[in-house]
C-alpha cells in the first residue's frame, strides 16, 4: 500500500500521514461503536477498566480522555487491525510477524479536553530491538484546533530524553527544558477521517488540548515485530503471569505470522520507567501525578 517515497519519508522522519487507511464502510462501524462506547459512559462515574474520565464527566456531559483497550472491548477493533490496509502498511514497516502491544481510543473532549504531553513511546516499553511503531486511526476529522497528533521529524534517531521529574519519578514526560527538545521543529499532523498516523516508537510526541467544539476520536494501535522482546517497563505485567498465560498472552497479540522465539538484540539508547508514579492506569495519570511539566502552557 505504502509507495517507495512514503516508505523512505517514514524511515527519514520517524512518521507518516497514509489517507484512506480503511474503508468507509469499516470508518462507519468504528464510529458507531465509539459512539454507543461515549454513549453508554453516561451511566459511569468514575474511570474503570473501559474508561478513563476526564474533568467535568457526568449523565449530561460524557467527557473522555480514553477508551481503554479497544481491541478488546469489541471485536472489530481486532478485525480492523488485521484484515485492512493497515494490516499491509504494517507489514510492509515492520516485517511479516507482528504482535500488538498495546491499543487504545483517545477520545479528546471539545472545549479542552486533556493534552498529552510530549514523551517517547520507548521510554514507557523499551524492546530488545526498535521496529516498533504506533498507528493513529482518524476517526473523525483531525484539525490544527482539536488536538492534533504532534511529531518532531528526527527525533526516533536521536536520544531517548529523560521522562523523569524533578523528584526522580518517572512521569512519562519530557521537560521543556531539556535541550534535545527542539519544540521549534514540531509538525502537526491533520487529516480526513479514515486517515491514519504513523510514529515510530522513539519519535517524539504529543498533543495539545483540544479547543475546538468536535471530539478528536483516534484509534491507537502500538504494534512491534515479533522478534522485539519487553525489557523492564510499561510490558511488565507479563512478569507476572506464568509461563503458559505468557505464551497464551503472546498468541493472543499475534497480527500477523508467526511468534519469533530469538529476540533480535540491538544496540539502541534505553532508559527504564522508574521508579513509577504514584498512579500508572494511564499516560494521563502517569503524567499528572508523577508531576511532569507541561509543554503546552
């Protein structure tokens, strides 16, 4: 699906915009699925294993800043990912065996709807290799005013930033003042709906608030080849499970091939995330509680 220049903007840069990444009619199931998802959250009060809440989140008012993984609150979600054009621009960047590491749907509420601030994907799962990437499903219009995706091109070959605070704890940020930060060279990514970013997993990102009166629904997925092994960090929940559920868990991930049992071992930067923050349900709460400073005003 991916031409020969997209392939090679993406190695340069660290991301790409790929149009049409799905079907309409695969776009319309996903966005009647989120809805019924916002729908429904009326009647939770608090942020749970669905849901994370945001601000102001009441019956009146659904406001979210996530839907938690989505690939296994309905099955299309997993349909989507492995029988679309994703599934091919997945092959095609990372190779013929791929597992899922994670999913997730931002849903950014109008009127300021919660920022991300600016991190690595790798500081939070650092892997025995790099092929990791995420892609970002449009799944309504993504403008300069609803919090759009933002990259800086490069960054996955530089170093990985401290995503520590001030007191030590890692809080899945980075400081503005860190002078690898080159803030100045952000690009924002926009497009239609059924349109779909790409970041590798070292390329620095975020997202502002947003502050226009649309939601900014976008459908995470966090995939790596199947010969990239968890370190120490966000994947470290399979250490907890024993052998057999580890070997069920990497079955479950499974997109596309076959599991690899000889990680592919790579020289790269690594830090590990610790010690943790006080609350590490999610990125936001990472953030929040392990005091990172934001980017974004």
């Amino acid at each position: 699906m991916l031409t020969k220049d997209q392939t090679e903007f993406y190695v340069e840069n660290g991301y790409l915009l790929v149009e049409d990444a799905v079907t309409p009619e695969q776009l319309g199931r996903m966005q009647e699925i989120t809805h019924d998802f916002i729908e429904r959250s009326r009647n939770v009060s608090q942020s749970n294993d669905v849901y994370d809440l945001d601000e102001g989140h009441g019956p009146e008012n659904p406001r979210l800043t996530r839907i938690k993984l989505p690939h296994k609150q309905h099955p299309f979600f997993w349909d989507v990912l492995k029988n679309s054009r994703i599934t091919e621009v997945l092959r095609q960047l990372v190779g013929p065996d791929a597992v899922l590491q994670t999913s997730k749907l931002n849903a950014k509420a109008p009127g300021g709807g919660a920022a991300v601030e600016w991190h690595q994907d790798w500081a939070f799962y650092p892997h025995t290799n790099d092929d990791m990437l995420a892609f970002g499903v449009f799944l309504e219009d993504v403008t300069e005013e609803n919090g759009p995706l933002q990259v800086i091109p490069g960054s996955h070959k530089g170093p990985i930033l401290s995503h520590n605070s001030a007191e030590g704890v890692f809080c899945g940020a980075v400081d503005p003042g860190d002078p690898d930060f080159r803030i100045e060279k952000a690009v924002k990514i926009t497009g239609k709906a059924g349109s779909m970013s790409i970041h590798h997993a070292r390329t620095l990102h975020g997202s502002a608030p947003n502050i226009s009166d649309r939601a900014r629904l976008m459908l995470f997925y966090e995939c790596c080849a199947a010969d990239a092994w968890p370190l120490m960090g966000g994947s470290a929940y399979i250490q907890r499970l024993s052998q057999q559920q580890q070997w069920d868990d990497l079955l479950d991930r499974m997109i596309i091939g076959d599991p690899v049992l000889q990680p592919r071992m790579k020289q790269l930067p690594v830090r590990l995330p610790y010690p943790p923050a006080a609350d590490v349900s999610s990125i936001f709460k990472v953030q929040k509680s392990g005091g990172a400073k934001s980017a974004f005003g």
